[in-house]
C-alpha cells in the first residue's frame, strides 16, 4: 500500500497541534482533518458524509470529533461513528518524522476531461481570450477548467472585486476590440450583479460572453441557497440563453454562444449547474469556427447604392456623421470625406474616430458636442450617416436630405422616415461610393469652414478657461491640460455625468486616441471597470486613461485594487467637486428643489496610495500639469484628483 502513498508534510512542528485539538491541513489538491487525540495523531478526510462539513474546524468533545456544522460525532483517530452506523470517515496514515508531521494520501491520477473543459477548449477555439470575474462555491468546477486554459497560455483571468465591475470590463473590451469577453460568477447574487454591465454592452452592440455558476439541478424548485432560475432571469438580456445538461452537446452550446456574441453583437449566457461541472467528458471533442462563420463584408442592394449614389452627386456641400458602428471603417469612411472634401461628425460615442486636428474634422456633435459640428450640420445640404442611430442626445435633424448606412437593417430609419437606408457592412460600402464617384462630384471644399468654425470655438474656449469662482478648477482647466499632457495613444474610458458632457466638449481628440463610454445604457460609474477591459484589451502598448467623477468613480471603488493587484497601466483622472453635479442640474431645470445630490468622499488620492497606486490631489491650476504629468509618465495604476467647481463644466 505504501508504494500507493505520496507523503506530504503537513507540520512542521507536531507541537502545533496540542492534545484535544483538530486542524485544516492541504495536501495535494484536497484539505485533511489533522487530530490529536490520546497522545496520537489521526488523518481524516475532512468532509463529514452528511453535507460536507469542514471537520477541520470542529473540536473534540468528550472523546469524540464533532462536526462544526450539525454535530455528528466521529472517532478522531478511525474515523467511526459511535453505535452502530456504518457512515464513518475515511482515514490516512499519519507518520512523525524529526522534521515534521507527514500524512500518506493515494497517488493523485490524472484529472479526466470535464464538461466543463469541453466547453472551455471550444470557447477559447472561438477565440475567448480574456474572463473577467469571481471564483465561488456553485462555479468552482468551471473555474478549474478556466486554470487550465490560463496555465496553457490559451486564456487570461483577471479576478475582480465585484461581479458588476467583471460585466463592465468585458462591455468595454468588446467595444473596443469588436471581439467577446467572458465575464464569471456564481449563481444567485453573483449572476444578477453582472446585469447592469450585460445590459450596457447589448444595447451598446458589443458581443460578451455571461458564464454562470448554479445551484446542483437535484435541488432546483426547492428553495434551495441561492437558487434563482437564471435562464429565466437572463431571458431579456441574452440573445443565446442556455442551461448546460448532463447529456447536452456541450461543444455545440459553446459553439453557438460564441456565434452569436460575434455574429449579432449580443449578449450570450450559459450557466452550469454544480454537479455538471465536474462530470467526465474525455472522448467529446472541443468546437471550432473552422466552417462555422462566415465573414460579415457584405454588399448593399444595388437600387439602395446607386439611390445614395445619385443624391452625392447632386449634393454640394455633404457632411459625414458617423457614430459608433462605424468605429472599425474609419479608414474608408475618411477616403471618402476627402474625396468629397465633406466634414466628418461624430456622435458622443464615435468620438475620435477621427481626429479633431484633421483638415475636415467637426467634432462631436449633440449634447456633449461642439458648435463647429452643429453649424456645419445645419449647413449641409446632405447628411451621409454611418454606424449612428438617431438617439435624441446627438440630435441628428431629420430636415436634411439623408443617406443612412448600417449593418442592421433594423437600425435603419429606426425613428423617421430616411431619404435612402442602404443595409450593408459599413466599409464595403463607402468603398463603392468613392468607387463610383470618383470624377463624378461637384462638391464644394468645406475645409475653411471647418477651420474658421474651429478658431471660433478655440477663442471662446480661451476666454471660458479664465473663468474661476474660487470654488475649485472649471472642467475646461482640466481637459485643457489633458490635451496638452495626455498620451496621444491613450484609450479613454469615459464614466457619466457632467465630467462626460464636459470631456466631449473641451477634450481634442488625438490622431490615435479611442472612445469607450456606456452610451445607450449611460452607466454611472462605468470609466473604472471599463478600463482594466480595455488594459486586459491592449496590455502595456498603449496609456489607459479613465476619466470620472467622484460618484461614478464611488460606484466600483473596491476594483481600484484590481489595477494595483495587475499593475495595469491605467491613470485614473478623477472630478471630485462632492456632488452629483447633473443631477442637480437636472433639478435645477426642473424648477425642482436641489435634494440628495451632496456627497462625502473621502481623500481618493490618499486611498489610491493605500491600494499601493500613485496618488495625487490637485487644488489649484499651478499643481495640474505636475500632477497629470507625473501620472501619465509612471508605469502603473495612478489617480490624480482633481478638486472641481460643481458649476463651472
């Protein structure tokens, strides 16, 4: 039996463990009851047969070892049960060498594949590279299939402080990268905290991937801890919503999970009760996309090109709005503005998509915008609209002739009537425009507007950013200095409020700048945990740089230290003026009483410290530049918090 044994030391000292008393002891991959009982020391296996109840932590009582958990007794040395039950505890042999204490447990055999592994293997094949989550008690089995891929070098993990962060994180990273990550939690409350974040990145059109841990299917409908039927609570959220069964085809499910995150830009979910989790699967064969998707590089309909074709053409001064569907077509989208030599806008969401010092660049136009983009919109005589929905805040007018272009059918002329809504991949087709176009425009040069327009709003912002009430830095102090300190590869995640209305109004993006905000959704404290999925996205290439105000920053505060725990590069810039400053705007113009918007924070730049991160607090201009400098240039996590003035935005 010995040459069966592998001897782990698991004391150094038997003295401690005195007599009368039990311990938790690991070996291998499993924990062990350790005792001392009558002079001699016993190995148990620690899980008493009832439920599973640490023995470990149980005590002896009166000769015997109860079960911290219901009070079934066990001798500590045999492992057996007073009377006449035959419901013992395995036992382990115990030795005392002079260096320590040892046990002797069978050799471990090579863990079998698993359902789970199955379905890791596909989703990995398909391309999951990166899972933001929690490792917990219902999803502990699929946790070690995602080790396994980690321990690979197939797959990242990055575990965060809050389930709703994970969901965030991985909305950003498909926003950014157009590909789906995996956010992970346990059943019942875990799954329900990643809701908000699913929600963001389905009606934001990033593809995501929801894995759920669940109660063991024996004990569904009874009430059991943390029961929640998950496939019904993610119904209105998932576009792909399954269960994993004990006889499911389990690579098939993964297979189309990662379809349709990827083909619809949706969310997918697949939850897994306990007790599959683990169950062998060693002869079942992982999925691919190898002849499972096609490519998406689709054509329009003819009538619908050459209709969008004519109006060009007989257009004089065509301006391009593109939003944020259009974000991976940039390159054609600009060939074509140059060509028509028309000014290209941006929604909010499409902000920097092209760069704000570009000859026909107009900025963002709406709410959050520009008057550059507004008056060159109103100037139009034809709006040329990519990858934009409509939504209330740009304020696109429908007064204008209009050509919409989308990959969804269903976006098109999604609020009015349109002049010609062409369905159809967004770069294809305004490659056929300038195809077709070429020598056949009679469009005017807009390129002086645009650059009188700019000097206008240059000099107003001039004499905006000499206004100080003594109250704390106006916003365009702030993002004054960002423009002119701020990494001109950074990727800027964008939280919600006035620091955003404010960020989309003075910030000058950068010839290599990227955008991710909660658009439709308008997430309040989004801007953190959206930018350790955009670090998990790029990695140290490019600066991550996360702008926020004090109550969004408040809502994921704990994932702060997820940036310290990976020393991701991301620099917080953080708006602290103590108070939901929108929503009392909002009160304000209303004709309400402002109420409940006031806020006690406390030093964030003295919390980042203590996470182990830079922290920096800014109370007048003098100390900006340093701080925002030193921030950008440190390698790591760093916070600069700004002390604002609530009205000056």
């Amino acid at each position: 039996m010995s040459q069966n044994l592998e001897w782990h030391k698991v004391l150094d000292n038997p003295a401690s463990l005195p007599e009368g008393r039990v311990m938790t002891v690991s070996a291998g991959l499993k924990t062990f009851c350790l005792t001392h009982h009558q002079g001699k020391f016993g190995c148990l296996d620690n899980k008493c047969p009832h439920q599973g109840g640490p023995l470990g932590e149980g005590s002896i009582e009166k000769g015997l070892l109860r079960c911290p958990w219901h009070g079934w007794d066990y001798d500590p040395l045999t492992g057996k049960p007073p009377g006449d039950y035959d419901d013992g505890v395995d036992t382990f042999p115990v030795e005392i060498r002079e260096d320590g204490v040892y046990i002797g447990i069978p050799v471990e055999e090579e863990p079998t594949r698993s359902i789970s592994d199955v379905v890791a293997e596909t989703l990995v094949n398909w391309g999951l590279e990166v899972v933001f989550g929690m490792v917990g008690h219902s999803n502990l089995g699929f946790a070690d299939a995602l080790r396994s891929q980690e321990k690979a070098g197939k797959l990242r993990y990055f575990a965060i402080r809050h389930e709703g962060a994970g969901a965030f994180a991985a909305s950003a990273y498909g926003k950014l990268t157009g590909r789906p990550a995996a956010c992970f939690s346990i059943a019942g409350p875990g799954a329900t905290n990643m809701y908000t974040g699913l929600w963001d990145a389905k009606v934001d059109r990033a593809p995501i991937l929801a894995l759920t841990g669940q109660v063991a299917t024996q004990v569904v409908g009874t009430g059991n801890f943390q029961e929640l039927d998950l496939v019904q609570a993610f119904e209105s959220v998932a576009r792909f919503n399954h269960r994993v069964h004990r006889d499911s085809k389990h690579a098939e499910l993964a297979t189309l999970a990662m379809k349709h995150a990827i083909l619809n830009r949706d969310v997918s979910h697949l939850t897994f009760p306990d007790e599959i989790q683990t169950l062998p699967a060693p002869s079942e064969k992982a999925g691919s996309p190898e002849g499972r998707i096609t490519p998406m590089t689709i054509a329009p309909p003819m009538e619908s090109l050459e209709q969008g074709i004519e109006l060009i053409k007989a257009a004089k001064r065509p301006v391009i709005i593109t939003g944020h569907g259009s974000r991976f077509h940039m390159e054609e989208i600009i060939k074509l503005a140059e060509m028509l030599n028309a000014p290209v806008l941006t929604t909010f969401k499409g902000k920097g998509q092209i760069p704000d010092d570009h000859p026909l660049a107009g900025g963002v136009l709406g709410r959050s915008g520009t008057p550059i983009a507004s008056w060159l919109m109103n100037e139009c005589d034809l709006l040329m609209v990519f990858g934009a929905s409509f939504s209330k805040h740009t304020g696109i007018t429908p007064k204008k002739p209009t050509i919409q272009v989308d990959f969804d059918p269903l976006a098109l002329s999604k609020f009015h009537e349109v002049d010609c809504a062409i369905w159809g991949e967004i770069s294809v087709t305004a490659g056929l425009f300038k195809e077709a176009l070429a020598g056949h425009t009679t469009t005017e040069d807009q390129r002086k507007d645009v650059a009188d327009r700019w000097k206008i709003w240059k000099a107003e912002k001039q004499r905006r950013l000499e206004d100080n009430r003594g109250q704390g830095l106006s916003s365009i102090a702030i993002f004054d200095a960002m423009n002119r300190l701020a990494p001109e590869d950074a990727v800027m995640c964008v939280d919600v409020g006035n620091n955003a209305y404010s960020f989309g109004r003075y910030y000058e993006s950068k010839k290599h700048n990227s955008f991710i905000m909660s658009g439709y959704l308008g997430s309040i404290g989004f801007a953190l945990p959206a930018a350790i999925g955009a670090w998990a996205a790029v990695g140290d290439s490019r600066a991550i740089v996360a702008v926020a105000g004090d109550g969004g920053f408040g809502q994921y505060l704990a994932d702060f230290t997820t940036l310290v725990k990976y020393n991701m590069n991301v620099t917080v810039i953080l708006l602290n003026n103590a108070e939901l400053g929108k929503i009392s705007k909002e009160q304000r113009a209303g004709e309400f009483t402002v109420w409940k918007t006031k806020l006690t924070n406390p030093n964030f730049a003295e919390f980042a410290r203590s996470c182990g991160a830079l922290g920096f607090r800014v109370e007048s201009r003098q100390e900006l530049d340093d701080a925002m400098t030193t921030a950008f240039e440190h390698r790591g996590p760093a916070l600069v918090e700004v002390m604002a003035d609530v009205k000056l935005i």
